[in-house]
C-alpha cells in the first residue's frame, strides 16, 4: 500500500525557517518524481515544487523561488522541503505528492506563519 | 504559466441529477508524445484530494462509472451522470503538461 506521510509542520514567526519531511512507503520512491503542493486555509491548491527521481532536476513557484528547497535522499525514502524566510502568505497545509499523475497524497502537515 | 479556468465555481445540484464542471486551458495541454495530461481531483472537507480522473478521460481504480471525463486541447469537462451525497466537495482540475503543474481555483458542489 502506497504511504506517504508528512511532518515538520508548526507555528513559526515571519522571517522563521521549518523543514518539512515526507516519508514515503509501499512504491519504489528513488523511480518516482516527487511534489509538494499547498493549500491555504480555505483555499485552492498551489503546486509548490517538484523534484526528479535522480534529484537532479528541481522546479519551483514564483511564489516560493529563492526561499524555499526541495530535496530527497532516496536511501531513507524521504522527501523534505527547507523553508525559510517564511511570510504569513506561506500559511496552509503542505501536501507531499507522488508523481504519476499526481495520484497519491499524504495526509498534509498544517504550516501556521504569524507574529 | 499555464492558467487553469474552472466554471462554475458553486455548482448546488439535485441528488440524483447530472452535473457539469467545465475546464479552460490558457494554452494548449497537448504534449510532445502526443498525450493530453489534464488530470481531475475530488476534495471533501478536511480530506487530502483524490484524483478521479486522469489524461482527461481514464477513470482511475475504484472511482465510480457516474465520473466521466472529456475535451480536447483547451477544454474539458468533468461530468457527473447522476449526483450521490458523497460527491459533495470541491473538484479541480490540474495540467500536468507542462512541468510547473496548475490547478484551477476549484468548483464546490453541494446537494440542494
């Protein structure tokens, strides 16, 4: 069965730095081009940024470049996301998503940004 | 970036009448091999979204034959044969054509 599991999120100050981790089971991860897409609250989704299978390869939003980082270590089967110079924009519930059409996601880590 | 249209954005339905969702791409979703990667999801409240639908029109494993998908190009469109109460929710649709994926803003169906 396909898992994939985030965490890291929290309540953090503007201008404050998170990680978030994605930990991911039942699929062969290092075949597999991850994503992060967010959702603020009460709003529609946002890809954020994606990552190729090699680690080689790394896109991201408008929104977020210069700020934020994708990686991965594929011999933990994880994926993570270094956020820093957070605003309160930022704000929302962080999905991990497997490529593939987007057809699996985890469950989301809920990001606060606020003073 | 490509946009992504959705209309209409609050759809209240009838159970057990059809319903229609429509799509708009701001550039063509046609890509080099040939495919079309406009994807579908379903969203309820307090859930991750699930995807319905994927290359316009393949239903994946376990979604309902009431979900259909069509369109080509620009436009696409999410039908729903006959409406149940578990449909209720937001839908998107998603171009995965280019590598910087976008959603449409969500079109929210609810029961009358």
């Amino acid at each position: 069965e396909v898992q994939l599991v985030e965490s890291g999120g929290g309540l953090v100050k503007p201008g404050g730095s998170l990680r978030l981790s994605c930990a991911a089971s039942g699929f062969t991860f290092n075949t597999y081009s991850m994503h992060w897409v967010r959702q603020a609250p009460g709003k529609g989704l946002e890809w954020v940024s994606s990552i190729n299978s090699l680690n080689t390869y790394m896109y991201y939003a408008d929104s977020i470049k210069g700020r934020f980082t994708i990686s991965r270590d594929n011999a933990k089967n994880s994926l993570y996301l270094q956020m820093n110079n957070l605003r309160v924009e930022d704000t929302g519930v962080y999905y991990c998503v497997r490529e593939s059409g987007f057809d699996f996601w985890g469950q989301g880590t809920l990001v606060t940004v606020s003073s | 970036d490509i946009v992504m249209t959705q209309s209409p954005l609050s759809l209240p339905v009838t159970l057990g009448q059809p319903a229609s969702i429509s799509c708009r791409s701001s550039q063509s979703l046609v890509y080099s091999d040939g495919n079309i990667y406009l994807s579908w999801f379903h969203q309820r409240p307090g859930q991750s979204p699930r995807r319905l639908i994927n290359k316009v029109s393949n239903r994946d494993s376990g979604v309902p034959d009431r979900f259909s998908g069509s369109g080509s190009g620009t436009d696409f469109t999410l039908k729903i044969s006959r409406v149940e109460a578990e449909d209720v929710g937001v839908y998107y649709c998603m171009q995965a054509t280019r590598t910087r994926r976008t959603f449409g803003q969500g079109t929210k169906v609810e029961i009358k």
